[in-house]
C-alpha cells in the first residue's frame, strides 16, 4: 500500500473518524482547524482578514445518510453565511453536496443548496461547490448548473487528475474556478496515477483557466507551482483581479502571509467543526509532504502515540482480511 493509499484509506474509516471527533481537539487539530462551531471561525476568519487574507469556510461533514443531518448542515451554513454579511468579512462559502443530501436523494439535495445559493446571491457572496470522488463527480456538476441556470453566484473544483479534466475545465471556463492536483484514491480507467502526469495536467489547466477563464483560484501549497504562476501571469499580462492562490488553514502560514504581503489575492481554505478527520487524512493524501508542514504544530508525544496505535490497528485489520 502506498502512502497516498495509506492516507485515504484512514480518511474513509469510519472507527478512526469516529474517535477523532470525540478526542480531536484534544490532540492538536486545532492547527489545522478553525474551530468547532461558528463564533470560533469568525474569530479566524478577522483575524486572516486583518492581515489582507481573504477566506472560503467549509462546514465539515462526512458520512451524510440521513435527512436530518443534511438539513442540520444546511441550517449551519446558512448561519455562517448571515454571519460574513452581518460583520462585513472577506469571505466565501465552500460545501460538499454530499453533506447535502447528494447520497439520499438529488432532488433532496438540489432544494438544500438552491437555498444556500439563494441567500448567499442575496448578499453576494460566492458559492463553491467541492468536488468528491468519481462516483459524485457527474452528479455534482449536474447540480451546479442547474442552480447557474437561476444564480451566477456558483463555482466548482477539478481536479487535474481525473482524465476529463481538460474537456471540463474548457465547459466550465465560464464558471470562477478552483484547480487542485486531487485527493481521493481512484481507478486507473478514469484518473492519472503517476505523480509527474497529474502536475503535467494541473499546470496546463491553471494556464488555460488563467488565459481563457472567468477567475481561477490555484490552490496548491507548492512554491515550484507557485513560483511557475508568478513567472506565467507576468509574461502573458494577466491581472491579479483574475486569480488568487489558496492553501488551508494552518499550512504553509508564512508563505500565506508572503504572497499577500507582495500583492496577490490570497484565500485561506477554512475548515470548522468536529468532524476534521476524513477531511485531514485527504490533504496528507493529496501531497503527503503536508505531514512535515504541520508536524511540529500538532503533534506531540501523546498525539503520535494515539495516532501510532490507531495506524497500527487499521494496519493489522487490513492484515488479517487479506491472509482470511
């Protein structure tokens, strides 16, 4: 098993998630997340603010099968969104039909984000939709645009990885955009799996979105991808009005600083609640280097212990089912 594999099979165990938000905070993921509930990530979110960072906030979930707790999602992130407008903050909302009602029911899903989208255009914030893994990619662009159809305050991600991904940075080139590399684990007839390929791709998309698209957010914590952008927007003229760069919260923080500080638009991904586990383990997946990143901020000799016994555990469950 790889170290990517090892990452996102630990992001989808439910044990694992299960336990860390019983015990999370207590651990140090803090660093990493902004707070449990709303009054804490408003905080963050002045505080990145007054430094001329702006923010997208993710309402944490996982593992969304029931009605009650999609609707309970929905009515946190309508909370979140009355609470940039009333305290005029530079921010934007970041949410996974998933956690919606995308695995219930479409229909079910589609009312919930309409409504998102609707009080949010009311006050002009953006909405962007995350992307997941395969099986919702399709899915979840059905629901973008049909809400575009009646909002044009709506966004997606792609991901480099995925083979079409070319084909729909180009359909969505209209759309304000999000380019990552990817970080869920999948299959070799619809997705890259070699490491040089998926950058090869990620740089061609953020080139073609910067020439030909609406806006493009590059969210990478590599400074060889950054330092490409740099180089790439001042030979071809494009304005800074139509880009940003985006990392996440508690990654890279003087860097972040750094790129703010010599004039490019900056957006801080930040993620809220108890439920940061899945949502951990994929960015460790996505470019395990972000383990070195956060180590000496979040993990102490108790932490590594915790986390020792539950790899151990995974590793041995995966053991045992292999040699039945």
């Amino acid at each position: 098993m790889s170290l990517k594999d090892f990452f996102i099979a630990l992001s989808e165990n439910q044990t694992l998630n299960s336990a860390a938000q019983k015990y999370g905070f207590k651990l140090g993921a803090q660093s990493v997340v902004a707070g449990t509930n709303i009054d804490e990530v408003i905080e963050s979110i002045k505080h990145l603010n007054a430094q001329g960072i702006s923010c997208t906030v993710d309402n944490l979930g996982e593992f969304v099968f029931e009605k009650s707790a999609a609707l309970a999602a929905k009515e946190q992130i309508l909370a979140v969104i009355e609470r940039i407008h009333s305290e005029n903050l530079e921010a934007h909302i970041s949410l996974k039909p998933s956690q919606l009602g995308l695995d219930i029911d479409f229909e079910f899903c589609y009312e919930n984000l309409k409504e998102i989208v609707a009080l949010a255009n009311e006050y002009q914030i953006f909405v962007n939709f995350d992307m997941e893994n395969y099986a919702r990619l399709h899915p979840s662009f059905e629901l973008l645009e049909k809400i575009h159809a009646e909002y044009n305050n709506v966004g997606t991600v792609i991901q480099a990885y995925f083979f079409e991904s070319d084909e729909n940075v180009e359909r969505f080139k209209d759309y304000r955009l999000r380019l990552v590399k990817g970080a869920y684990k999948e299959d070799e007839s619809v997705a890259y799996q070699n490491k040089a390929d998926i950058d090869r791709k990620f740089i061609d998309q953020i080139e073609y979105h910067l020439l030909h698209g609406k806006f493009t957010s590059i969210a990478t914590h590599d400074h060889n991808v950054i330092n490409h952008v740099k180089q790439f927007v001042e030979m071809h003229n494009v304005p800074n009005d139509k880009f940003e760069f985006q990392m996440l919260y508690g990654f890279r923080k003087e860097m972040q600083l750094s790129l703010a500080k010599e004039g490019y638009n900056f957006c801080t991904y930040v993620p809220f609640g108890n439920d940061w586990y899945g949502y951990f383990m994929r960015r460790l997946a996505e470019r395990p280097q972000n383990m070195t990143l956060v180590t000496k901020q979040v993990f102490t000799k108790k932490t590594n212990t915790i986390l020792a016994v539950a790899a151990g555990a995974f590793l041995a469950g995966r053991m045992s089912k292999k040699y039945r």
